[in-house]
C-alpha cells in the first residue's frame, strides 16, 4: 500500500467523528420534534393522569431542554453506552441490540449471498449474449424484481407457500434451542423477498460492467493472441468489471447491521429491523437513536472500505 494510499484512509478515518457527530445531531434533533410523546407508553388511557405523565417525563430526563439532552445522551455515547430503553423491560439498548442482532446478520448474509450467487454469472452470460432470449429475460425479470414491492411480495409469499401449501413456516425465526441448519427452512421465504430486489440491482450492475470491459482494447487483444474464451473472461475482463461492483455490493453491507424494517416486521423475524419498528411505533428514543447511529457509522465505514478495494482490485486507482 502506498503512502498516499494510507494518508487517504487516515484522513477518511479523522472525517468519521464529525461526521458522526452531525449525524447525531441531525437524528436527535428531528427524533425529538416528531409528534408523540413517550411518557404516555407508561400511562394507562383509562387512568390518564397529567401529573403522572409530567413525573414520567422526568424520570426520563425528557423535561430538560433539547440541548441539554443531546449532551448528555451524546457524553454515554462516547463511552459507548447508548442508555437504557423506555420500553422493552427496561432493557439497556447494547443488550436488546446484541440479542437481535445474530438473526439479523444471518438473515441479511444468506440474502446478499444467494443475490450475489445468482446475479454474477447472470450478469456475465447476458454481457456475453447481448440482446438474446437471455439478456432480454434477465433485463425484463430485473425491472420486475425492483418493481415489486417487499411488503405485497412478502405477503402473497406467505399466502402461497405458507398457508396454501403449508411447506414453510409464516413468521419467526424459529425455536432458539435449534441450530442454524434446523432453523433453516425459517430463512427461506424472508430472505428470498430480500434477495430479489438485490438480485435485479447485482444483475444489471454486472452486466453493464462487464459490457463496458469486454469491448475495450485490450480484450480484444487477448482473444486475438488465441487465448479461450473462458480465460478472457474469469482471468482479464472479470478483475476489471468488479470494480463498480464493490460500490453497489458495500451500499448493500448496512442492511446485515440495520436489517430490513419491512421485510421483518412482516415475518416478524426478531432482528434489528423488527426492533426499530417496534421502538418508533412506542416512541422509544434511546433504542431509536442507537439504532440509526450504528447504521450510519456502518454506511461511513463501508465506504472507507470500498475506496481501500478500489486501489486494491485496480492499481491504476491512486489517492493523491
């Protein structure tokens, strides 16, 4: 790695903390000046009382102004103690995130996987057999997985193969006590909704990387040298065409910290996602904001991360 490689990701890595703290910010601020109040989480409708929620509200420290709230959720924070949820058994939110949060990266890594195991050699045969019964096919099925809407197809999933057929389970992740292997059939149907959208995106991604990089100069000079097909491709122009890939697959990487709110309320799978849901619609505020600054810290970092791979599958790239 060069020096002005590592000055780059050292300065990429200074710029994280204030961005991070805009970000915080930023969240705080709008969390705080949406409508709802939490306190009222804690008060019966029936025995509502304005004395009992004004006490609520300042046990939770709710009563202080914004700013003076901010700086002292914002000083646990840089110890990394995001506090302790409203809501939820009064759980302390690291603790409610560790336990959601296996079953949100199992879930999002057999997506991305089954997206990329599927998408690749898709994009790759439709770059090759431009404009053929296969390309046409793989271009059309593209539009229509990005067309599809996660929730209607989530639901007419769980109608087919769920209630109708009765080969798959509904919802949950399954019993805790069983491993990932017996739990597998859970998987299925939440993480093919989530791998669809992603195989439309990967697929068409691929096949105009690889589009562009089979018809440059120096491919053509490979196949002129008498090399296989099958060597132009895997060991010349592959390389080369991975490299925009990185960026659409590290936009995809934060789903595996922040889940997917739709698809696992849907499934009520017990992931982050589905913890997100429930902490907005009960207005819980630490859970919220843990959640939201973990995702953005994991969006920054990826794309540290990208840059660093860009230079590494490509050496032409410089960070000067």
């Amino acid at each position: 790695m060069s020096a002005s490689t590592r000055n780059y990701i050292v300065r990429r890595i200074l710029l994280l903390f204030p961005l991070l703290v805009g970000l915080s910010m930023v969240v705080f601020t709008i969390i705080h000046l949406a409508p709802g109040d939490p306190a009222l989480a804690f008060v019966s409708e029936q025995s509502f009382d304005p004395t009992v929620v004004e006490q609520v509200r300042k046990n939770l420290g709710l009563d202080k102004p914004l700013p003076v709230q901010y700086g002292i959720w914002a000083s646990k924070v840089a110890r990394f103690d995001f506090g302790t949820a409203y809501t939820f058994n009064r759980k302390p939110v690291i603790t409610l995130i560790g336990e959601r949060l296996s079953n949100t990266v199992k879930l999002q890594a057999l997506a991305i996987s089954i997206s990329l195991a599927v998408a690749i050699p898709l994009g790759i045969i439709s770059a090759r057999r431009q404009y053929s019964l296969v390309d046409n096919l793989a271009t059309g099925g593209a539009f229509l997985g990005l067309a599809l809407p996660d929730f209607w197809l989530a639901l007419m999933l769980q109608l087919f193969f769920a209630v109708r057929l009765g080969w798959l389970p509904a919802s949950t992740a399954g019993p805790e006590a069983e491993g990932f292997v017996e739990k597998l059939s859970y998987f299925v149907l939440p993480a093919t909704v989530l791998a669809i959208p992603t195989i439309a995106i990967f697929t068409r991604f691929m096949r105009s990387s690889m589009l562009e990089v089979i018809h440059q100069d120096y491919i053509t000079t490979a196949r002129a040298k008498g090399l296989a097909e099958r060597a132009v491709v895997f060991r010349h122009a592959l390389r080369n065409a991975f490299v925009p890939m990185v960026t659409v697959v590290g936009n995809q990487l934060p789903r595996l910290l922040s889940g997917s709110v739709i698809v696992e309320a849907v499934f009520a799978w017990p992931g982050l996602g589905h913890l997100g849901y429930q902490a907005i619609l009960q207005r819980d505020y630490p859970v919220i904001l843990a959640l939201t600054l973990l995702t953005g810290a994991a969006i920054l970092v990826i794309n540290v991360i990208v840059d660093v791979l860009y230079a590494i599958l490509d050496p032409r790239i410089t960070f000067s």
